[in-house]
C-alpha cells in the first residue's frame, strides 16, 4: 500500500512538473519528405517585464534552420505569451531527433521538450510515372492578394475617373446655360433688374442687398457705354462725371433726372451705411426710376458710338465667356486628377506604413523586452527590431576583421524614431579604446548625411557594473528629397568586452517631448549579456 502511495505521489509531482512546463514544444508535423519544410513552435509565458531569448541558430540538431521567424507577443489577459517559430527540413531520410533547445527565461536557463521526425524518400515509379522535358525558366506568379489589391485599385481608378467626368459634363453644361452673352449693354441691364425682382430680396427683408445690386447694375451699365469708372466712385463723384460725360456727347440728359438719379444714390447710401429702411413705395418708386434712368441714358447716347459700343461689348462678353469656361475646364480637370492620386497616395502609403508611427503611439503602446546580437543586449522597445544584413552596412574592410557582426533596427533615419543595435566579436583579440570607437560611428553618421554634429561625451554604467562611454547632442541631417535640413538629438552608447564590442543608437527629432520618454525608457532597461571567453 506504501509502495502504491509512493507511485502515486511520484506520478502527481511529474504530472504537476509537466504542467508546469516553462516552454511548451510544438510539431507541426512528425512525418515529412525529404526537403519539406515543417515548423517548430516554442512558446513561454510571461509578463511584459519578462526577458525571453530564444537561441539563433543555423542547424538544430542534424536539422537544417530555413527561416527563424520573429518573435510573436500575444497579450492574454494580464499576461504575456512569446512565441518562436523555427521552419526546419532535412535533406537525408532517416529518423531525427529535434534536441532539447536551450531558452534563457529572466536570469535562467530552461530546455524545451524533445520531438522526433522522420523524414521519407520520394519514391518514384518510373514504369508508371511519364517524364517530361525540363520546361523553360518562368517568372513567378504574383500572390492572389497583390492581385485583388491592384484590382482594387484599378474598380477605384476607373469609379474616380467616371466620377469626375460626370461631374465635368454636368458642370459644364450648367455653366453654358447660366452664362448668358447679352446682345448690348441695355439689354444686360433690364435683364440683371427683372432678375433682381425674383431674388425676393424685399419679401425677406433684405432691402441692403436689393439697393446694393440695384445700383451697381446701374453703375455697370454706366460704365461700359458712358465710359466713365462708375464702379469705384463714390456718389458726388458720379454724378459729377456724369455731367461731365453729357455736356461732352451732348447727350441731353435733363436735369431733372440727374435729381432723381442723386435722390437714388444716396438713398443706396443711406440703407447701406447708415440702416436706413425706406417705406414700400419709395422702394418701388427707385426701381422704377432706375430703370427710366437707364433707359434715358441709352437713348441719348450718340448713334454711331452706340453701335460700335455694343459691338466690343459683345466681342468682350464672349471672349470673357470663353476664358471662363476654359479656367473651369482647367479646375475640374486639376480636381479629378488630385483627388486619384490623393486616393491612391493614401492607400499605398496606408498600407505599406509609410507614414511610421507618431512617438506618442509608440511610448503608450505595450513595450516588448527582447535580447539581440552577441554579445547579447537585452532592451526594452515599442516594436521588435528588424535584423538586417550587417554585411552590407558595415562593408568589406569592417567584415574582414571581425568573426561575428550582427545588426538590428526600427525606423530610418528620416522617420520619427530611429534604433540601431549592434553587437560584433573580432577574430583577433582588439583593445578598444571606446572614445575612438565613438569617433568611428560618429564618422560613419556623417557619411549617411549627417552634418554640424554637437559632441557631448560621459561615462554610461549598466545595472550589471559594466561601464561604457555615451555620446550625445544634436545634429543635421540632409533630406535628400526636400533638400532641407532637420535636426535631431542623438544618443550613442558603446559597450567593450573581450572580443566583443556592444552598440545602442537612438534618433529622433530636437524638441520631440515623447521622443525623449522613449529614449530614457530604453537607455534605463538596457542591461548586458557578459561576453563567453
């Protein structure tokens, strides 16, 4: 009975040890050809706070690494689970064994579960199976979902395009209706007066408005057959020039209807700046001798200078027309064309994220704690860092003296907030002087397009005791599209371990109060893996 009690408890401790399983281990599959890919899943739950490093290989086991995929972060609930995935092949058949992979979880260490997978020929029967020619080198088919996007966009060029044609169609027809080319002067006159009646500007008691067009379409008419600026003189000095203008045309206008003219005018006056509100029949007593006025003063003007005025009054009216129906030709077609490329603009920067996050966004979002390079640095950031090809960046005259060189970054230099990290071990031992290594990224920024750079140097102590050097200030960088120069604030801090050297490099614009928050709340979660002798 002992014994069994002794089992049981034995078998509940491994139960509960198993449940209790730091990282969980997942195969997608167990049985694959040869050269299939099948993925390894390795997940860990934690907090935010908590540093996870999953190891960067390029063989687990007798298993070839194809793709290490970044690391996932899903939130659930309160807590936070961080998944690796590992896509694997074999090209031996056989039975493989994925070993227990090592994953630093805080300060330690924890194995995953092993898996095993076998991994089966292609067997080819060659009686039955036909073979054909090798055929020719083809371009790949672009995915599905790039398709429908570019359809997408092409239903949405086309809806634009017939839009603004609808549009211009009915605008321009409207445009040629309500554009109205008057016979003569007189005829625009009597017309804009009857028109002046059915704005029912008297109904709505909005007498200002009814003698402010009223005499300027009288004023018009004056101006284009007396010949006199009608428009931007004040009352006496019109009805001075229009004395003037009778005596010289001999028009034989009376003086009689020069009073009533003045009476007119200065009534307009009297409503429009002092608030005066004639009674009814005064008002319809002024329109009807304003439209006696003008017809006085048609039929006195001389007959000769009365026709060719009507001629270049038409000549004007029509080529006045045309230049207006060319202006909005011009507008529409302008509209139709920016709201396409607004449209498209939007989208594609929408979707390919051009426009980056604002610093505001990326302090208040979940920050996700990761550990990058070797030797390692582990980091607290908005987003997981892209690795990039350090090969390329660095050069060959830098690749040639180190063993190992690793590189990470978010953003570019020209977007809101820019992280670099860096992390090399040279192949002989080196002894770094950390301020001329500073020296050496400062001169590297310039060759990106830095300029006017402002050096402030101190020391830099990590939570762990390991002390490296900062550099700090301003600096100008050149748009290479704008040609302007923006300036932002940077910190550069270097680390020296044997063989090792460790880097952190944060930009974002001067005066940025949130590019500053996050810049402090990076530099104060750094903390430093000790180099492997």
């Amino acid at each position: 009975m002992l014994r069994k009690t002794y089992i049981f408890l034995f078998l509940l401790l491994a139960s509960f040890g198993f449940a209790q399983q730091p990282v969980q281990t997942h195969v997608d599959s167990t049985k694959i050809k040869i050269g299939s890919q099948f993925n390894l899943t390795l997940k860990v739950k934690g907090t935010k706070e908590t540093r996870i490093a999953f190891p960067e290989v390029k063989n687990i086991g007798q298993l070839e690494v194809l793709e290490s995929y970044p690391i996932d972060t899903v939130k659930k609930d309160a807590a936070y689970e961080f998944i690796k995935k590992y896509g694997l092949t074999q090209f031996d058949s056989g039975r493989y064994v994925i070993p227990r992979i090592p994953v630093l979880i805080g300060n330690k260490q924890f194995l995953s579960d092993s898996a095993v997978v076998e991994v089966n020929p292609v067997v080819v029967d060659t009686l039955k199976q036909k073979m054909y020619d090798i055929k020719p080198v083809m371009a790949p088919k672009e995915a599905s979902s790039n398709f429908w996007w570019y359809l997408l966009a092409f239903v949405l060029l086309c809806a634009l395009g017939y839009l603004g044609y609808w549009w211009y169609k009915k605008y321009k027809n409207r445009s040629v209706e309500e554009e109205i080319v008057y016979a003569s002067p007189i005829e625009k006159a009597t017309s804009l007066l009857q028109g002046l009646e059915k704005k029912s500007l008297l109904e709505q008691g909005d007498v200002k408005s009814y003698y402010s067009e009223m005499t300027d379409i009288t004023r018009t008419y004056i101006e284009e057959t007396v010949h006199i600026p009608a428009m931007e003189s004040t009352t006496d000095e019109l009805l001075e020039a229009m004395k003037k203008a009778a005596m010289k045309k001999k028009m034989g206008i009376r003086q009689e209807t020069m009073e009533t003219f003045e009476k007119i005018l200065k009534n307009a006056d009297l409503v429009k700046f002092a608030k005066s509100k004639p009674m009814d029949f005064e008002i319809a007593e002024d329109r009807k001798n304003i439209e006696n006025i003008i017809l006085t003063i048609d039929k006195s003007l001389p007959k000769q200078e009365e026709d060719e005025g009507s001629l270049e009054y038409a000549r004007l009216q029509e080529e006045q027309r045309r230049k207006k129906m060319q202006k909005r030709k011009q507008l529409v077609g302008f509209a139709v064309i920016f709201t396409v490329f607004f449209t498209l603009g939007t989208y594609f920067f929408d979707k390919y994220n051009l426009f980056g996050e604002s610093t505001k966004e990326m302090y208040e979002k979940d920050w996700i704690t990761s550990e990058y390079g070797n030797p390692g640095i582990i980091i607290s950031t908005p987003d997981v860092l892209k690795r990039k090809d350090a090969a390329k960046e660095a050069g060959k005259e830098v690749m040639a003296q180190v063993k190992e060189m690793q590189l990470f970054e978010y953003g570019g230099y020209f977007d809101d907030y820019y992280m670099m990290i860096a992390t090399m071990k040279y192949k002989q031992e080196t002894k770094i002087e950390l301020d001329k290594a500073l020296e050496g990224g400062l001169q590297a920024m310039e060759a990106k397009g830095a300029q006017d750079i402002i050096i402030k140097t101190e020391d830099f102590n990590t939570p762990e005791g390991l002390s490296g050097r900062k550099a700090y200030g301003t600096l100008n960088m050149l748009d290479k599209i704008s040609k302007r120069s923006v300036k932002v604030y940077y910190e550069y801090v270097i680390f020296s371990q044997e063989g090792g050297l460790q880097q952190v490099l944060l930009f974002y614009p001067e005066g940025d109060e949130y590019g500053s928050k996050i810049t402090t709340r990076i530099l104060e979660s750094l903390e430093l893996r000790k180099a492997a002798p």
